[in-house]
C-alpha cells in the first residue's frame, strides 16, 4: 500500500470535522441511551400500569397494610411462640427464623462434612479416593428436590415407629416421630456460667495478644493460641465445677426416655427439619468438597517440599503453609455456596417444613395479596445473600495476602 | 558410628539389606495405594467391609423386594405424559431429533460427541433387550428404541458426508427441529392430520426435555445480552442490566416460579396471557438468563483490550468488533461454565413440578398419589427419576469435561 500523501491526510482531517449528525458518535451514543432508557422505563411502565389495572378489575389489594391483621394461618411446630391470632408479618418473620434456623445448621455440617470430602478425595487410600468421587458424581448429577423427595418419602418417613426406634450411640433415637438427641437443660446458675466463660473468652483474647507480641517482639515461642484454649478451658471447667458444688450445675443433661408411644425429654428434631438439612448438607458438601480439594491441589508441590525440607513437621505444613495458602481460594466460591444452599433450602415445601416460601404461600392464599408479599419474599432472600457475601468477604480480607 | 563399622565389609550390608518390596504389578499397586500404612490398611479393611453390606443389601433389594411394576406399567405416563394414544407417535418422533442432532454433532465434534453418541447408540438396543414388559407400549417402544440407533448413525453419516457437516448446520438443524418439533406437538385446531393437542396433555420426560432446550435457546442469547449491557458505557442500561442480573440471581427459583405463575396474569394485559407451562419457562429464563450473564461476562472480561484497539485500529464498525472480534473468544473461554449453566437449568427444571405442572419429577410424583396401587412405591419410582436425570446430566457433564481438557491442551 503506498504511503498517504501528505495533501491526502489533511483533506482526511479537514472531512472528520464536518461528520454529519447521523455519524457523529457523540449524537449517536446520546440517541441510543436515550432510546434504551425510554424502552426500559417504557416496559416497567406497562407492567405496572398492567399490574394496577389488573389488580383494580380483580379487586387485589396491592398494599402493605394487610401486614398487621389477624394472621389465622397454622404453622406447625414453631421454632419461636407462634398462634393464628399473630399478625401476617409475624407469621413472615416465624418463617424467616425456620429458613434461618435450617441453612444455619446445614451451613455449618455441609463446611465439615465438605471439607471432609475434599481431604478424603485427596487421600492416599484410592478406594477412599473412588468412593468419594462416585459420593459426588451421584448426588451433584441429580436435581436436590428429587434428592428430597427420595431421602424424606422413601427413607425419613419410613423409619421405625418410636417403640422401635433406632439407637444410636449418643443417645440419639431415629423414628418416624423425628430424631430425638440428648440436650442440656439449663437451670437457675447457666446465666451466671455463662458470664465465667465469656470472662474467660475475652481475658483469653487479652492473653493471646500479649503472647502474640511477645513471640513477634523476642521470638521466642509462646503459644499464643494454645494459651488461650486452656483459660477458656480453665475457666469454663472450674465455673462449672464451682456452680455445681454451690447447688446444681449450670446444664442438667435431658435424656430423651420413651413413655408409651413418644419421646420425653432431649431435643426433638422434626422429620421435616431433619430431611431438610439432611439433603442441603449431603448436597451443598459435594461443591464445598470439590472446593477444598482444589484449593488444596493448587498448592504447588515445591512448597510442601521446601517446608518439609526445612524441617517443619506435618501439623506445621498444614497449619504454615497449606491452610493459609488454600483459604485464600477456598472462602470467595464457598460463600457463593452458602448462598446456593440458602435459595436451596426453599425445597423446605417438598417435606413439608414451613420456611419462608411455604408460609409467605400460606400468606398470600389467605389474604390475597400477591404482589407485596413477592416483593417481602425476594427483599429477604438477596437480603440474607447480601448479609453472607458481606461477613464472608470481611472474613475474606483477613485470610487474603496484605499487599505492601 | 554403626554406619563406619558397616562401610568395612560390602558383603555384610548385602546380607544385611533384604530386596525392595515389589512396587510395580498388581500387587505392587494394591501395596501402594491400599495397604501403604498401618491405618490405611485399616481403612481400606472397614470401607470393604461396609461395601459389602452395602452391595449386597443393595443389590438385593433391586434384585428381590423392589416391586419395578410401577415403571413398567406407567412407562408410557412418565415418558410422554397424558399425550393422547393416537396421536403418540408426534411425540415419539419429535424426541427423535435428539440422537439424529447428537449424531450430526459426532461428525462435526468427534472429540465431544463421540463417546455420548456412541453409549446412546450402544445403550438404545440393550434397553430393549431388557426383559420386562414395558405394559401400554409393547413391541412398538423396543423397534422405537432401535430407531435411536438408526438416527444416531444416520446423523452421523449425513453429517461426514454431506453440507450438513458444520458446526452452523448442526446448530440449525437442532433449531429448526426443535421449533418445528413443538408446532407438531401442538398440532393445528382445524387440521384433520395434526389434531390440536394442549400443553396441558404434555408432561413426563418429554416436558423436562422440551423446557430445558426452550430455556436454553432463549436464556443464551437473552444472557449475551445482559452481559454485554453490564458492560456498556452507557450508564443507564448498565444499572439496568446490574440490577436485573443481581436481583434474579439471588431469589430461588421456586420463589421465581411462584411470581411468574402468580404475578404474570396481574403484569401483562389479557391478550398476551399464556398457558401455565410458558408461565413456568419464564421463571427459568429469568433466572438463567441472569446467571448466563454473570458467565458471559467473565468471557468477556478476558479478551485482551489489544484486540479491540487494533478492531477498532482496523475501522471496524462497533457491533462487527462485538460479533466477530470478542464474543467468539468471550464465549469460546467460558464454554464449560456455559455447558455448566445448561446442566443447572436441566437441573432446575424439576423445581416447577412443585407448581403441579407435569415434568417428568412432576409426572412421577402425580402416579404415586393418583392410585393406591403405587402409595407405597416411592423408592422405586425416585430411585428411577434420580437415575434417569443423573444420566442425561452426566452426558452433559462428559461433554463439558471434554471441553474443559481440549481447551487445557490448547486445541480449539
């Protein structure tokens, strides 16, 4: 290509000045972000104009004041004081506490049982190695709600009746009725037991701290966390044992003991409360797993070889060198599962255990008015997501590396 | 010390050093990966043990309690649902475009599709050589089952022989079929031949099947689009499409079927009103939609800028810089997490059975409470839905890998 003549370039420069209107990208760009904002106010006009309209020719109350009135709806074995004569948003709020109270739990046994997973996968043993793999490869190929409707109809419901209920080393009693556990049943001195241990919590931060410096300042070691395990430990065993001297112990334990055809005593866990933690654990586990053993498979070799070949032991490779490194990856996508296993836990309604969805649809059959509680429903999901993405990601900045 | 005292006689150490234990062979191998400590052995000893158990009540409760009569009997139910008797043959015809579109992609992409279409091709003929008896379908559903065979291979030598040998065409025919497939499921009011037949008659694997590819022919595109709107400069469409991506990503999807079955009649004027199975696919194209996006724009965000400097260095027109400079490469980085979305939509699509609309979860679910016959035969008949969705996810899962690993080799 021969080169432009200088004459060309100039005659070039001249017609970019006189770009007609319709070429001009400044024009254009305000034209086009003009048009997308009228067509996406344009649509959410239409919606709700439709929905206003709709709403009048079917005399839907599109309202929030309904939230107040007599509620009249059954929620069986509230986990907080419940009655029908509570008002609607009350009944929301039981159901929040139910969702709450189920992914709570299930987050805390899917991380174990995930991280569980991941390390058995990265076992020497290859028959550990495969069952783990075959563990995963069945629960994540199947959709969760047909995991829940085979685990609470085909096995929780069909479990022995209670006369016959299986006994577990614990105690802990499976039946039909629900799985009953031993539990403690505090008396009048828990509160003050209680205030020991917290004392022993936050003296044990104070000593960790000064341990802490003093191992930075003289390097020499002084156990730091060990030291602050055992005044907790301290604290806690002789609180107790002097609250127990002094009267009763802070915790009675309550042993759940048959009396003709139920359970007395202990803790009752609901056959619905049970499945539904059940399957969001033994599901969400398989990715927290998979997350683990990538995290820790990132890792590159030469960095256990070099610990190693300094003289670290095993216990300190994994606690110097693997651990830090692996929470780094494993925290951002674990989180996002959290959240996965919160959206999951609306199955609740497969086994029949009143979460947010299934009293938000009690609700709104009840009283008819769709649209706020959609609005409450969704305001609550993203607000719980919101809640976990914002403490993981403060707990997230701890673990990352601190960038000079 | 002991070391130096050693050192005078080699015959000594010779004697004293026994031959290294066998580490190749199978026994080398079991010695490696079994038995290598103390508490491996112990290990490998009690995970055999509960094995054992396992299989063998397992296999005999398959083998002996199991009563499998509520598959054979309904086998047709949870196939094809309600779809009238007469007219089944639609059906059957239009589930065939699978393994001929399968076949075509084997020709095309041998490296991903060989394996699937070779398994369905191998997999069809031993399902009908089962024998039970498949009740209401008789002879029909094993020459049926052959039939997948004669189409995988048919696709497959149409496709290495003739121009339907692209990848285009692949992706046209799948199209063209599936579109058509539904106008012949659903038939004509006033015709003779094709009878109109609602969706309301539809339902078991064919729905599940049917919605799954609809949410992926709309949420795909639809997520492009969100994607490359997040991405724009300009700012209103920005906090649009942010706040759409956001908001649909974190509500369940049960919650999203709700609305859309609730919501839709009250959103939309009269005359755009739909039946409740379209009302169903829109809850999982919101939702999917928003997550292909969040997907696609982790494609985009690893183009380099430089290649859309030098598109633009080049002159190229803004919309031929996104089609044909940075999406191919944006999606082609970011296929398996795409493949991986499909799989969650797959998944997903067993969630409107809670609305009581008739999928296949939704179908198996309406024959164990329909008669008193099938109460108590919920093991069986969720032991089967569980396996017959772990196989096509599986498919879809190789696939994905088989993906993943030519892209880690750096062949396109």
């Amino acid at each position: 290509m021969p080169a432009p003549v200088q004459g060309d370039l100039r005659s070039r420069v001249e017609t970019h000045s006189s770009v007609p209107l319709w070429r001009n990208i400044y024009v254009l760009r305000a034209v086009t972000q003009i048009a997308a904002a009228l067509l996406i106010v344009g649509l959410i006009g239409f919606l709700l104009n439709n929905l206003f309209v709709n709403a009048e020719k079917r005399g839907v109350d599109l309202g929030f004041g309904f939230l107040s009135l007599r509620a009249s709806i059954k929620i069986s074995n509230a986990a907080i004081p419940y009655s029908p004569d509570n008002s609607y948003f009350y009944a929301f709020l039981v159901g929040v506490v139910h969702t709450l109270r189920a992914t709570l739990l299930g987050i805390v046994l899917a991380t174990i049982l995930g991280v569980l997973v991941g390390v058995a996968r990265l076992s020497h043993n290859w028959l550990v190695q495969k069952i783990f793999a075959v563990y995963i490869g069945a629960i994540r190929n199947v959709p969760l709600i047909v995991s829940c409707y085979f685990f609470y109809f085909g096995l929780v419901l069909r479990m022995p009746i209670t006369k016959e209920a299986v006994h577990l080393p614990g105690p802990i009693f499976l039946s039909n009725r629900g799985v009953y556990t031993i539990w403690g049943e505090p008396t009048a001195s828990f509160g003050t037991w209680l205030l020991i241990v917290l004392a022993a919590v936050i003296a044990g931060y104070f000593v960790r701290r000064a341990l802490r410096n003093r191992e930075t300042r003289t390097g020499m070691p002084s156990y730091p966390n060990l030291a602050a395990l055992a005044l907790l430990a301290v604290g806690g065993v002789a609180g107790w044992l002097a609250l127990a001297g002094g009267g009763e112990p802070p915790l009675l334990p309550s042993i759940p003991v048959l009396k003709g055809t139920n359970f007395r005593g202990g803790m009752r866990m609901t056959p619905e409360y049970f499945a539904l933690v059940a399957c969001l654990t033994v599901y969400i586990a398989t990715y927290i797993g998979e997350i683990v053993r990538g995290a820790i498979q990132s890792i590159p070799r030469g960095q256990l070889e070099a610990a190693r070949a300094v003289g670290l032991s095993e216990i300190h490779v994994l606690r110097y060198i693997v651990i830090p490194q692996a929470l780094r990856i494993i925290v951002p996508p674990t989180i996002g599962q959290y959240i996965n296993l919160t959206k999951g836990s609306s199955l609740a309604i497969v086994v029949g255990y009143a979460d947010i969805y299934v009293v938000t649809r009690n609700i709104i059959e009840q009283s008819g008015s769709s649209a706020p509680m959609f609005l409450l429903i969704i305001a609550t999901y993203l607000l719980i997501a919101a809640v976990y993405s914002l403490i993981g990601n403060l707990y997230n900045r701890s673990v990352q590396i601190v960038e000079r | 010390m002991a070391d130096r005292a050693s050192v005078t006689g080699v015959a000594d150490v010779a004697d004293q050093v026994r031959p290294p234990v066998a580490s190749t062979g199978p026994l080398g191998w079991v010695r490696a990966n079994l038995l290598d400590t103390w508490y491996n052995a112990l290990l490998t000893l009690g995970v055999l043990v509960a094995l054992y158990y396992l299989v063998r009540g397992f296999g005999g409760w398959v083998l002996l309690t199991a009563e499998w009569a509520v598959l054979t009997q309904n086998l047709q139910v949870l196939l094809v649902g309600q779809y009238p008797d007469e007219e089944i043959w639609r059906a059957g015809a239009v589930m065939l475009a699978l393994p001929f579109v399968l076949g075509l992609g084997w020709s095309v992409w041998p490296g991903f599709c060989r394996r699937l279409a070779i398994s369905l091709a191998v997999a069809a003929p031993l399902v009908a050589a089962l024998p039970v008896e498949f009740a209401s379908l008789a002879a029909g559903f094993r020459v049926y089952l052959l039939l997948n065979t004669v189409l995988v291979g048919a696709g497959w030598l149409l496709g290495r022989s003739t121009v339907f040998g692209s990848a285009r065409s692949v992706l046209a025919t799948w199209l063209v079929l599936f579109l058509g497939g539904l106008v012949f499921l659903r038939g004509f009011a006033a015709s003779e031949a094709l009878p109109f037949v609602g969706t309301k008659q539809w339902g078991g694997l064919m729905v599940t099947l049917l919605l799954s590819q609809a949410g992926i022919v709309i949420s795909f595109p639809l997520g492009i689009l969100f994607a490359l709107g997040r991405r724009s400069s300009m700012a209103f469409v920005r906090v649009a499409c942010v706040a759409y991506i956001e908001v649909l990503r974190g509500t369940p999807i049960l919650a999203l079927l709700f609305v859309t079955q609730v919501l839709l009649p009250l959103l939309l004027p009269d005359w755009m009103d739909m039946d409740r199975l379209t009302r169903g696919l829109v809850a999982l194209i919101l939702n999917n939609s928003a997550y292909m996006a969040e997907n696609v724009r982790g494609g985009l965000q690893s183009v380099p800028s430089g290649q859309l400097e030098a598109a633009r260095a080049l002159g190229m027109r803004v919309h031929h810089i996104t089609a044909r400079i940075v999406l191919p490469q944006a999606l082609r980085n970011v296929l398996p997490a795409i493949v991986g979305q499909f799989i969650i939509l797959f998944k997903d699509t067993a969630v409107i059975s809670l609305l009581g609309l008739l999928d296949f979860l939704g179908t198996a679910n309406a024959i164990l409470s329909g008669r008193q016959q099938w109460f108590n035969a919920e093991i069986e008949m969720f032991l089967f839905v569980a396996a017959v969705y772990w196989v096509f996810t599986y498919a879809m899962t190789s696939v994905s890998r088989a993906i993943e690993r030519s892209m880690s080799k750096g062949v396109g």
